[in-house]
C-alpha cells in the first residue's frame, strides 16, 4: 500500500513539474472498467445522477467496455483516492472497478 501511496505522490509530482496550476480547479477524468454494455449505460445513468459528465466507450481491441466519468476538482491526493472510492464502489455493483484517473496538462 505505501508503494501506490508513493507512486501517486510521485504522479502529483510529476504533474506540478509539468506547470499544473494547483490553485485552480482541473478537468480530471475517472476510468471505471465495465463488463458490458448494458451495465455500462446502467453505471452512467446513476453517474449523471450524481451529476458527472460519462461517456461509455468500446475498445474493440481488447474487447472491453470503459465509462469514463469527468469532474472538475482541485488535484488534491485524498479527495481523488476519496473519488476513486466512491466510484469502485459503484462500479461495483454493476460487476466493474476503477481503473485509474488522468488530468490534462
């Protein structure tokens, strides 16, 4: 667990030597892995409830479904591993996790 601890703070790092501002809020994206795509259009619905922006996409290469989910934030370490949570745990429920976040430089 420590090592991902790193790791993220390294990412965060990494994004601040980049010329991320910070002080301001970001676009960050949210990746949750879905088994198909009738839970994928399931998993948007209760997403765009809770008033994210989703798109479900199809990767015909590795044949798998991902939502990608977007909310304006600040880059803070706990209230994106918090988000990140929050979104394993619905995905969940319709069979998929997380995969991961990302923020445009």
């Amino acid at each position: 667990m420590i090592d991902l601890f790193i790791f993220k703070l390294q990412l965060l790092n990494m994004l601040y030597k980049q010329g991320i501002d910070f002080n301001k809020k970001h676009i960050v994206d949210f990746f949750i892995a879905i088994p198909d795509q009738g839970n994928g259009e399931k998993i948007i619905g209760r997403l765009q409830e809770l008033g994210l922006n989703c798109e479900l996409d199809y990767n015909e290469e590795f044949e798998d479904w991902t939502c990608t989910c977007s909310k304006e934030m600040f880059l803070i370490y706990e209230d994106i591993v918090e988000m990140q949570k929050e979104l394993n745990k619905l995905g969940e429920e319709f069979g998929g996790y997380t995969d991961g976040w990302g923020a445009f430089v």
